[in-house]
C-alpha cells in the first residue's frame, strides 16, 4: 500500500513538473529549470493581427545560462533567431530581456505580431 501511494505521489509530482514547463501565457515559450514565473504579472491579449503576451519569471540562475537556454530551447519548437534574445515564428516575435536581480535573473518575455513579416505588410498602391 506505502509504494502504491509513493508511486501516484512521484507520478503528480512528475506531471505537475511537465505542467509547469512552458510559461502560463501559452504553451509555446519553455520556462527554463530553475525559474519560476510570477504568474500575477503575465497577461494576454489576442487581436485579428495576433496575440499580445507578456510573463516574467525569476530564479537563482545567470543570465548568460538563460540566453544559452533559449538559444537551444526555442529552435526545437520552431522559433528562429532574430537577433540577440529575440526569435521569430510565422508572424509572431519573442522578446526576452535579462536583468540581474539580488537572487540571480529577471527574465521578461514579450510576444507580440511580428508586423516586419511579408504576411502582415499592407499592399501599398
């Protein structure tokens, strides 16, 4: 009975880890191990051009650790580097900013329609 009970602990403990995995304000921005996200701070905003979305997320980590992270994180998700700590997919553009805080890194992340791409330009006579 003790190890039936152990093994659905360990099996919540696991899906809970996966669930917390990804940023609370969509599915397709990873939350680096070690981070936490200040989910009071996140917000969303969906619009006909795209969706507005903005977290924050803190942990004792180095923000050099954080820029490698995203940097082999995103591409597995179909996001490309579109300059330092920014990244692209389909008209869609990630934003992140890294700042030193007394407990290790702030990150910010930023989603917002990427209006630069062909797709969202407006036909000029």
């Amino acid at each position: 009975m003790r190890r039936v009970a152990l093994a659905l602990a360990l099996a919540l403990l696991a899906a809970t880890a996966r669930a917390d995995g990804f940023l609370s304000v969509g599915e397709d921005v990873p939350l680096m191990p070690g981070l936490a996200e200040d989910r009071a701070s996140a917000f969303v905003f969906d619009k006909p051009e795209g969706r507005i979305a903005s977290a924050q997320a803190s942990g004792a980590v180095e923000a050099a650790a954080v820029a490698a992270f995203y940097a082999r994180a995103l591409p597995a998700l179909g996001w490309t580097a579109a300059g330092p700590l920014q990244y692209q997919r389909e008209d869609e553009r990630l934003t992140l900013t890294v700042e030193v805080a007394p407990n290790g890194a702030l990150v910010r992340f930023f989603l917002t329609p990427d209006d630069q791409l062909p797709s969202n330009k407006k036909d000029t006579p």
